[in-house]
C-alpha cells in the first residue's frame, strides 16, 4: 500500500506555504510602492496648486490703484505750450500687502529727470509716447491724510507721486529735462509704474489742445 502511493506521488511537484508567503508579500509591497507613488504625486499636484492660488492671490493684493485725476504742470502754457511735472494720486488695490516707495535719488550730477542708478528705489516709473520711450524716471512721494512717516504704502493710506521736479534744471529734473521730445498739446502718452510685485500701474492720459498752468487729465 506504502509502495502504491508513492508511486502516485513521484515526479509531481507542489508549492509550499513558505513560497505562497512569499509570492504575497512581493505583491503587498510593489501595490504598496505603487500606491506611495501615487499619493506623493498627489500631495505635490496639491502643494503646487496651492502655491499658485497663494501666488496669484499675493500678485493681486499687491496691485496699485489710482485715486486720483492726473495733475500735470505747465513749463509752457499755450496752444504750443509743454508739460514738466505730473502727478497722482495710489493706493493699495483690494487692501493688500504694504509697498515699498522709496524714492529714488536725484541725479544732482546732471539734473536730467532720470533716477540716479545708484538709489534704491524698489518702484521703477517710465514714461512712453509714440516719440520715445524714458526708463526710471525721476520723482518724490507725500504721504497723505491718515498715512504714516514710513515709505512704505499700506492699507488705507494714500500716496502723492511726483514725477520731475518743480522747475526746469532743479534737483533732479523734470519732464522737460528727461524727454527728448516735449509732452505737448493733443499727445497720447502712458505713464508706467513697475512694482517689485504685483501687476504694473499703466495710466494713460491725451493732452488737450492748449495747456494751462494746471490741468486734470482726467
């Protein structure tokens, strides 16, 4: 009997418990593997998700707003008359974060209506016409209303912006100084204000036919 099953069992070839254990832990762990994968790609599609939205969000908070008409001032007044200063007023769009304006320093050397290069003015203000283009202008910030002694624009407060002085050839310059060609009557021009964050300020304005002493570019 002894002998008959052996024969039954000879050349025949099984799998033991301790290789099924085996072969289940192999699968257990490359699901595992694969399942980490797939929640680390996951997480950092969610974490770079939300850095954008933060991203977009700061950008956005940190956009300037006009509250003001722009004021210009005459060197010339006159059917042929010449613009030599602007100004207006910003605030903080949506009640964002604090913007730095440090004014820049004059070039005292020259007088010529850029910034000095050397400042360390974080606002860079151009100027463009269809007849030319002045990167860094100079200007002077006054703090208005409620606004306190810092430089730096917060919420609820008010900047007056300058650009050039009040004279030609004063400390600085001014437009007269700065542009190769006068801003004069019936002259579509732009005013640009770049900020260390956030979207740039584009003010665009047209000058009337003949200049006044002051005029609201309205």
């Amino acid at each position: 009997m002894i002998q008959k099953l052996c024969k039954v069992h000879k050349g025949q070839k099984g799998i033991t418990g301790l290789e099924t254990a085996i072969i289940l832990i192999a699968f257990v762990v490359v699901a595992a593997v694969f399942a980490y994968t797939i929640l680390s790609a996951g997480l950092f599609a969610t974490q770079k998700s939300q850095e954008a939205v933060y991203a977009g969000l700061k950008e956005a908070q940190s956009s300037l707003e006009l509250r003001s008409g722009v004021i210009a001032t005459a060197n010339t007044t006159g059917a042929s008359g010449t613009v030599q200063q602007i100004s207006f007023i910003v605030s903080n769009a949506l009640g964002g974060e604090p913007m730095d304006f440090t004014a820049p320093t004059a070039n005292t050397s020259s007088n010529n209506g850029v910034a000095n290069s050397g400042g360390s003015n974080k606002v860079v203000i151009s100027y463009v016409d269809q007849d030319q283009l002045v990167e860094d202008l100079y200007w002077t910030v006054t703090k208005l209303g409620s606004s306190d002694s810092d430089d730096l624009l917060e919420q609820h407060e008010k900047f007056q912006i300058t650009i050039g002085s009040s004279a030609v050839g004063a400390s600085g310059g001014n437009l007269i100084d700065a542009l190769g060609t006068d801003l004069t009557v019936n002259k579509k021009f732009s005013v640009i204000l770049h900020t260390p964050i956030g979207a740039v300020l584009e003010i665009e304005r047209t000058t009337p036919a003949y200049i006044d002493t002051i005029l609201n570019l309205r």
